[in-house]
C-alpha cells in the first residue's frame, strides 16, 4: 500500500513540475526553470521519498521481528527470557513416549516374574524427545518411570552429529548395541509382553552407559547393507563399594550396569573403560545377520575382565518372521570376593531365544466392521522358546530358566497393541527336586504417544 501510494505522490509532482505547477516555484521563477533543472529537482524529492519509505519499511521490519520474538517468548516482560533459547520461538523438537500395562496370573513363585501374585503392573511410562538442532546435529533422549513409582531414569541421552552416511559421532548415555533387542525394546513394537530372558540376564535389561563412538552404514552391493556402531563407554562394576559382588545367579548381569551402581555420582570403579560395538549385516531385504560384543573390566583394581559375545537374526518373508538372539558372558574371578574366598557365583553365562511370528488379518473378521478395521489393523500369532543359565558351572540354580510362550496379539493401528500369553516355565527347585509350577497368562496393553 505504501510503495503505492508513493509511485502516486511522485507522478503527481511529476506532472506538476513538468508543466509549471509546482507549489513550491514562484511564478516569476518558474518561467527561468529549464527542462533539466526540473527533472533534477524532480529526482531529489523522489530520492527524499524513498528515503522516507525505506525508513518507515525498516520501522515496521522491527515492529514485526519483535511481535514474533513475543509470541515465541509467550511471557512479556524480564520473566520471559527463561524462554530465550534455540527452539521456543523457531519449534524443532518432537515430543512423544510410550506406555504399558500389564496384567499377570502366575500359579506360583518363578525366577522369571518376582510377583508370585495375580497383579496390574504400569510396567512402564516412557517420554521421549527428539530434535534435529541443525541439518547435521540431532539430540535424542528418554526418561523412564517404572512400575509407576519412583523417580524417573535416564534410559539414553545422546547428541549425533553427522558427517557422512557411513561416519556419525555420537556422545552421551547411548543405549549399547550388545545384540539387537536392547536397540528395539520399545514394548509397543515387541510381539509379546515379557522381554527374551537373555536380554535381561546375560545381556543385562535395558544396557546403556556414557560414552562416545561413531556408526554408519555402508552399501557393499547394489541389495546388501553392513551397519557399524563402536562405543567406548564407561563400563559395568561388579562390585559393591562394601565390596560385594553385584554379578548373582538370579540376576545376572542385571546388578552391575551403569546405572544401579553404588559408587558416588554413578562414576567408575576403575580407571578402565568398556568396548562395545556391533557389525549387522543384511544381504537382502528381510535378512539380517548381527555380531556384537562388550568387553570391560569390573573390579575396582582392573584385574577382573567381563566379556560378552552376541549373535542375533531376522529373516522376514510374507507374513512370517523368525528372530532370535543367542549370548555367551564370561567374567573372570567372580567365584570369589575382593579378598580372594571361594564364594561360588557364576564365571560363565549363556542363553539364547528364538521366536515366530505370523501376521494375518482374516477378511470375514474386516467385513464384520468395516469401519473399524483399517488397513493397518493385524493380528500376530507368536511362538517363542527362551532357554538361560546364569552359572554354567552350577547348573539347576535360580538363573536356570527354559520357557515356551505361545500368544497372539492384535494391533488397530500399528503403533497401538494388545497382547495375550501363556507361559510355561521350567524351572529347577533344588530342594524337591521337581520343577517349580509356575505357569500362567499374562496380558499387556502398549501404545505410542
């Protein structure tokens, strides 16, 4: 509107000058005025109109800058600036999470599942944040709330930088690609509610540490793909500041990880880190092979090493899939404490599981509501076999657990599922010499947000 009214006001003296009715000329004077005089004097008062014009341009750029700024702010005043940062007035980030809540009816006491009780478990409450700083910076983190109680964890925290597709830094509490499951163990994408034992024992639950490294991917053929992550990271204590060994037969691993340590401010206990790293191969779509491993020192003089070898497998073809995991731990010297007395406590560890699944939607069932079943809905038949024994030199103890769980699952869309099972376990009782009966269903539901 401004330039507008501007090009009017100038053609209007244009006019005005060209023809001896300029405001500001005498008569007298008027008459004197040559051609080029006034289309010199013309050209100065445009030159002070767009001067003029460009001022009140400028004005308005910093009026609107400045609403902007407000609106990111969203509080005015001194007390707003607590929002002064990347992102409030220029949004980057996602925010969203996952939850669960599960329900098992055990017939009695198992190593497996502590609650020997019929029970409602808000398993887990997890939000996560995600945000790409720049093109080649990204920022990824979750907390986790447990059983509905306590304070929230740190699951990971890392910030990536990307150089290329086949070199990335990354930097923080990084989820450890010790096997494939402890990279994907979103309840939501999982077929069934109880992790893989496994995973939870010999590779311990939920593995993540501070640290640094860098990952990639590379193309070796026109259809194959070979992914790398390598960490050096802050590694496992095995022991208690007390001095007593955190590495048990029920537990497993589980004890020692990062983040249940006892040393202040979850330091280190030594002056050692961990190396951790896994090379995934994949031939072709829907074949993926994996090798991973975890090696590090455990006791406060760095004398006690700990070793983790892992494989892992995806082969997808139709509707079936068949996954699995297998893992071989080793931890010299954990058969005795600090000050060298035989305690017994496992040195070897091994365990694997492996799993079908085949997903299908009958056409009678899409027919019957129509509405409601959308062409993401699926049902998913799983069978899994989970065999693991935390001390290989002990056999029949509390960490020596064989499990068929046969389920079915449906998912309305395919961030949301519900879950059934049923449980057989086998487990040792050394007393009575028989099997402990603790058999059941368990049912879950898990969902993206």
């Amino acid at each position: 509107m401004k330039h507008r009214r501007t090009s009017c006001t100038i053609a209007i003296l244009t006019a005005l000058l060209m023809f001896g009715f300029a405001p500001t000329v005498g008569a007298e004077d008027e008459k004197e005025l040559s051609l080029e005089e006034r289309i010199k004097k013309l050209e100065k008062l445009s030159d002070e109109l767009l001067q003029h014009e460009l001022a009140d341009h400028d004005l308005e750029d910093q009026q609107q800058k400045r609403k902007a700024q407000a609106a990111g702010l969203r509080y005015g005043g001194s007390g707003g600036l607590i929002y002064a940062r990347p992102g409030y007035s220029n949004p980057r980030a996602v925010i969203g999470g996952y939850m669960d809540l599960e329900y098992a009816n055990l017939k009695g006491p198992t190593n497996a599942r502590r609650n020997p009780n019929a029970s409602f478990d808000q398993t887990r409450f997890v939000p996560f944040i995600y945000s790409d700083v720049t093109e080649n910076t990204r920022m990824a983190a979750e907390l986790e709330v447990e059983h509905g109680i306590g304070e929230a964890e740190l699951e990971f925290a890392v910030i990536d930088h990307s150089f290329a597709e086949w070199i990335n830094f990354r930097a923080g509490v990084i989820l450890l690609p010790v096997g494939k499951f402890n990279l994907v163990h979103d309840s939501p994408i999982n077929d069934l509610t109880q992790r893989p034992e496994v995973t939870l024992r010999v590779i311990p639950g939920v593995l993540r540490e501070p640290g640094v490294g860098v990952f990639g991917t590379f193309y070796p053929t026109r259809l194959s793909k070979l992914d790398y992550e390598v960490y050096i990271t802050q590694g496992m204590n095995g022991f208690s500041k007390d001095g007593t060994p955190r590495i048990t037969d029920a537990g497993g691993l589980a004890g020692a990880r990062w983040q249940t340590t006892d040393v202040g401010l979850n330091l280190d206990n030594n002056n050692n880190q961990a190396l951790v790293g896994r090379l995934a191969y994949s031939p072709i779509l829907g074949v993926e092979l994996g090798v991973s491993g975890y090696h590090a020192k455990i006791d406060p003089e760095s004398k006690r090493p700990l070793t983790i070898g892992a494989l892992d497998w995806t082969f997808m073809r139709g509707p079936w899939e068949f996954l699995g995991e297998a893992a071989y731990t080793t931890i010299k010297g954990n058969d005795r404490d600090l000050d060298g007395r035989f305690i017994g406590l496992p040195e070897r560890m091994f365990g694997w599981y492996g799993q079908f699944n085949y997903h299908f939607m009958p056409t009678f069932i899409q027919q019957l509501a129509p509405k409601y079943f959308s062409d993401d809905s699926i049902f998913t038949g799983v069978f899994r076999v989970d065999d693991v024994n935390t001390n290989l030199d002990t056999p029949g103890l509390e960490g020596d657990v064989f499990r068929i769980t046969p389920g079915i699952n449906f998912r309305p869309t395919e961030d949301t599922v519900f879950k059934f099972e049923y449980q057989y376990n086998f487990e040792p009782n050394r007393i009575t010499g028989r099997d402990v009966m603790n058999d059941g269903i368990v049912l879950s539901v898990a969902t993206y947000f």
